[in-house]
C-alpha cells in the first residue's frame, strides 16, 4: 500500500498535482491512500510514500516541514516531486536557493540510478526553489544546468526530483513502485 | 477566490469551467481572437462565438485579438489578464490545458508574472475519459475543424457521440483523441451551465479530408 501527500494548499490543485500521480499507481495495481500535508501523518500500512507537487505560487507546506519529520525513521521508500524534493531537502538540513523554472529542460544524469537509467532526458519543471549545492547526507544524481534536480538520501531509500516526472517521464514513478 | 476561464468555447475550456464553477467564483472568461487556424497557443476556428456562450452562461466576456506569433500571443494573454484582474479582481486562471507543456508552461508564467493561481484541472487525464466525462455531463459538442490523416470531412459539423469516441479510440495511435495538438477542435452548443443554448442556423464547411473547418454564418441562442 502506498501513501500519496498532497501538498497543495487548494484541493483544486489535486486535480493536476496528486490525480495524474495516482493514475500511475493505479496503472501499476497498487493500492493508496491520499493524506494532506498539513494533517498528522500516520505511516503504519505504508511500504512507499509519494510527496507530490504543487503550484508556482504555493508555498504554504513550508510551514508544514516538521510534519514530515517521520521521514528520518522511516525504512520504506520515499519520492518527492518537486514541493516533495524540497520538503526531503529541508529534513535533511539543505539549504533551498531560489531557481524559478518553468517549462521543458534537459537532465543530465550524474550517476546510474535505479530510477533513471537514460544519461540525459527532458522533463518539465514548475518550480521557485531548488538546490545548487548539497550537504554529505544528499547524493546528487542528476543536474539540470546547476540545479541538482535529483537526489538520494545516503543510505536510505529516499529520493527527491525537482521536476514532474508524471508529465513526460512516468517511468520514474513506476520504477520506483516497482524496485524501492 | 475570484477567478476567471481562459476560454475557447469547446469542450476542454468548457470542462474546465464546469468543475471550477462550485469551487471558486467564476467573474469572467478571458478570450484570445487569434488571426488564423495556424495559432500553436489558441482555439481559431469560430472563437467569435464565445460572445453568445457568455451570454448564456450569464458570465461576462473579455476578449484580446493576436497576430498568430508567439510574442502576439503572449502580450494578447497579458493584457487580457491584467485587465480580468484590474476590472474583476481575479486571483487566479483556470485553463483547460490538457497534456501541451508548450500551452501549459506559458499559461503557467503568463500567470507567476501577473501574480496569479493557475488551475488546470484536466492537466494530464486521459483524452478518452474527457471526451466521455463531455457526453456523460450532457455537454452538446460538435466538431469545427479537422486537420490530419485520418480525420474526414463529413467528420467536420458532427455532433460528439460514443460512436464517435470508439472510433478515436480505434485511431488513438496515430491521432491524439483529445484534439489537443488541433487534429481537431470543437464547439460546445449546450453544457449544464448554460442558461440558453446555441442554434447554429447556417454555415458552410470548407476544405477537403484532413483539413476542413466549419465557418457558423448564423447563430442564435434559444431557450432550453
């Protein structure tokens, strides 16, 4: 069973931010749940959480990071999309810079991962902060100019991407249904 | 939140509308003329006809005429939103952008710069699903242009049914059924929310198989 964290501040944004991400997990036949960002995170069923994105202009799960505090004991696996990255990134003691990207860029992947196996790949970005730089406890896997747009936490099963895999690259989200 | 519809009058923007209408305060729809069918950003063909679906639905119209290039466009988006925001106050943009990042990214900064929400509730779900979640909603669609293999003319004037969705199914891999790419574009006669519908009382339909357009030389609204 998988968990989907919405962190959008207006139910309306679900509709393109959490919907088309469980489109996916229904394709794999996965069952999930859908919690909110500013509710209390209960994990217990969960072996995979997905922390989905948002819009441009929200930022109110930022107020809401020490919710996701459970994420330094978790054992499962966990994905976050864009808000989701940058919420990972924050637990983990980064420091987010403000990088506004909107539209189609080309990735460069830095290291062979589990979830991307192309060397290079478009994608679609929405967002107003990332990371240029990462602590010892990040590993950085892939770089969109100098934007670390995807990570891994060291030693543990969770990774963070700036971008949104669900438009042009799914595969991301269902390689990690299937192999984390 | 006060919003306003980016608006075409088919059926996406027309979708769009329906399921932000019990969420936000819809003020006004925002409407772009582009000059020709060749716009890559907006709805060309009978776009004037947007006038008569205002007012049925009783929501006012601001509309921007643009030159078919991608600066026009986008200068045609800004005004209009900046006047919806001056005149109305909106806060946000509902669109009804499908699966294009090309129309999906510059709605989205069209939208960051003037400081607006931007809601696409249909971004990514299945072109099939919108066209039967357009029938199922008693929506009354038909068909205004045609433009690629293997889309015929007699195609062009139809009204949607499931007929005609089993055989986009049937073409789904060389056509994209949602019509988003301008394989083909529509128009919404009547839709739950309108208060009068459209009658088409004379047109004309131009072209041949794969590229025809339907020109509306009449219409009028009548009660439901």
């Amino acid at each position: 069973m998988i968990l989907l964290i919405s962190t959008c501040r207006y139910n309306f944004h679900e509709y393109e931010f959490v919907k088309p991400i469980s489109r996916v997990v229904e394709k794999c036949n996965v069952s999930y749940d859908i919690m909110r960002y500013n509710e209390e995170i209960r994990l217990n069923k969960y072996s995979r959480v997905i922390i989905c994105g948002t819009a441009l202009k929200d930022f109110d799960y930022l107020n809401y990071v020490d919710n996701f505090k459970w994420i330094v004991d978790y054992k499962g696996g966990v994905l976050g999309i864009s808000s989701g990255y940058q919420i990972l990134a924050k637990i983990y003691g980064n420091q987010l810079e403000e990088i506004e990207k909107i539209g189609l860029y080309k990735i460069r992947v830095l290291r062979k991962n589990i979830l991307a196996e192309k060397q290079e790949f478009y994608a679609y970005f929405l967002h107003k902060y990332a990371l240029r730089n990462v602590n010892r406890k990040l590993i950085p896997l892939a770089k969109q100019n100098d934007e670390i747009c995807m990570f891994k936490v060291r030693n543990k099963k969770l990774y963070g991407v700036s971008f949104h895999p669900e438009v042009l690259n799914e595969e991301i989200i269902i390689k990690f249904l299937r192999n984390i | 939140m006060k919003v306003c519809i980016l608006y075409s009058g088919g059926k996406d923007s027309n979708l769009a509308l329906l399921k932000a209408y019990n969420i936000f305060r819809v003020v006004c729809l925002v409407s772009i003329f582009p000059r020709s069918v060749e716009n890559s950003l907006f709805h060309y063909p009978n776009i004037n006809l947007v006038r008569f679906q205002s007012e049925a639905l009783g929501i006012p119209l601001l509309t921007e005429d643009s030159l078919d290039d991608e600066e026009s466009n986008l200068e045609a988006l800004y005004r209009v939103l900046g006047r919806a925001k001056e005149k109305y106050q909106i806060e946000g943009v509902v669109t009804g952008a499908i699966r294009s990042t090309y129309q999906a990214s510059r709605f989205q900064r069209v939208c960051w710069d003037l400081d607006l929400w931007c809601f696409n509730p249909l971004w990514l779900t299945d072109q099939i699903s919108l066209l039967k979640e357009a029938l199922n909603s008693n929506f009354e669609v038909i068909f205004t242009r045609i433009a690629g293999y293997p889309l015929k003319k007699d195609l062009v004037g139809k009204k949607l049914d499931y007929t005609i969705i089993e055989y986009f199914k049937k073409i789904s891999n060389i056509l994209n059924p949602a019509g988003e790419g301008g394989e083909y574009e529509t128009l919404v006669l009547d839709m739950p929310l309108f208060r009068k519908k459209l009658e088409i009382l004379n047109y004309e339909v131009v072209g041949d198989d794969y590229d025809a357009t339907l020109i509306v030389k009449d219409v009028r609204l009548v009660s439901k």
